[in-house]
C-alpha cells in the first residue's frame, strides 16, 4: 500500500495505470460470474508483489535517513524472522497430528469386527480387524443411522468443501455446493458424536505446519496438526 500511495502522491499516473490495468481487468471479468474470487485472484498476485518491492523500496529510501536505521535495523529485522521461524519450527513439536490420534482411538475404543465407514483421506484403519467401507465423498452411502457397531470416520479434507461459500475471501454470498452441505449436516444430527480432534491445519497452504500467531490461539492439549477428524457411531 506504501508503494501504491507514493506513486499517487508523486501523480505518476502513467505508472499506476501500468500497475493496475491487468489487476483492475480481471477483478471486472472475474465479477461478472459465480466464483471462487479469493482463488482466482492468484492472477493479480505477480502485480502485488511488484507493489509490494516498490513499496519496500521506497520505504528504504525514507529510513535510511534516519540515524536508528543505519545502526542495525536491517539486522534486528532479520534476527527477528530467524527467531520467528525458529520459535514455529519448535513449537510443531508441541502439537499431535489428528492422524495418530483418531487411529490410536479407533483401535482402543472401537471393537474388533465393527463396520466403519470412511471419508476420502482416512486414517490407516486396520482392515483385518475391522470391516472398512469407503464412501469416497458420496455421502449417499451412508446408512440413515449407525446401527450396533457401526461408526462413521470424517476427514476434513474430503467433506470441508461441503461447507464452503461461493466467495470465501469475504465469506458472503450463497454455498458454493447447497445440496451436499444439507446432506453433510443432516447427517452430522443423525450421527452420535464419539470424538472429535480439531484441527488447525485445513485449508492452509503449509497443510502440516502451524502458522506463526497459531501457538498463540490454539492451545496444544486441544488442538491437533492436520485437518479435523470426527468419528461418530452408536
């Protein structure tokens, strides 16, 4: 935004309009459909990133003016990202990968023989022990109700779309898929909840890696690395 406003502020029209020409034509073309928009617009993200060189640029050329950023400031930035990323790699290790925990409960609470149905990217059931039934993402295959040794094994990655919006980058607008979430939640009341392990990793681009700010807003005894696994049955 620094970059933007010093062209403005300097009346460089020409090189704003060359800047915006592309970005402003797609966000137009894009806003004529019903769309994903947050991921169509990787398109615009090269001209970002150029705004966002110049804006670092200019933002130099302001501080190296000043006396503090001569005596260190490019190195305590750095040392600042080092520790960041440091302190992030450390605290991975503080958190339980959903995987390991809903096959570690599976094999101590659910019975040897019993039926379990399974989502898309499931945990490594043991398919000896019990009777394992992929469903895919076809939520039809589904009994109406777990009957006696039945269960249900629900991984975020497969059925998380259900849920979404046809905008997700400003969360308005209708579902994107109307049908396949009254079904999804229809069967989420139907179903007795056995266990739950929320995740913080679906839907992220690091998939298996904690954001920064995430060790402060989930805590390490409730939240698990990985999507969300929900295992329900009688």
């Amino acid at each position: 935004m620094f970059g933007i406003w010093k062209l403005a502020h300097r009346k460089d029209w020409r090189q704003i309009g060359v800047f915006l020409i592309l970005p402003v034509f797609v966000i137009l073309f894009l806003s004529k459909y019903q769309i994903v928009l947050g991921r169509n617009l990787s398109l615009i993200l090269p001209f970002a990133y150029l705004f966002m060189v110049y804006g670092l640029m200019e933002t130099e050329a302001v501080l190296e003016k000043r006396r503090f950023y001569r005596k260190g400031m490019i190195t305590a930035v750095l040392a600042l990202m080092v520790a960041g990323n440091v302190e992030t790699a450390f605290n991975d290790y503080r958190y339980d990968l959903t995987y390991t925990e809903a096959v570690e409960y599976i094999e101590s609470e659910i019975p040897a023989g019993a039926s379990i149905y399974c989502t898309s990217f499931a945990p490594g059931i043991d398919e000896e022990r019990y009777m394992v039934i992929d469903i895919g993402e076809d939520l039809s295959l589904l009994p109406k109700t777990l009957g006696d040794g039945e269960y249900f094994v629900d991984v975020e990655y497969a059925t998380g779309y259900f849920k979404q919006p046809k905008d997700y980058l400003i969360r308005e607008g209708e579902d994107m898929y109307p049908e396949l979430r009254a079904a999804y939640e229809e069967k989420e009341a139907a179903f007795p909840l056995k266990q739950s392990y929320p995740g913080i990793s679906y839907g992220r681009e690091w998939k298996y890696r904690i954001g920064y700010a995430d060790i402060f807003k989930y805590d390490p005894g409730e939240y698990y690395i990985g999507p969300t696994i929900t295992i329900y049955g009688e």
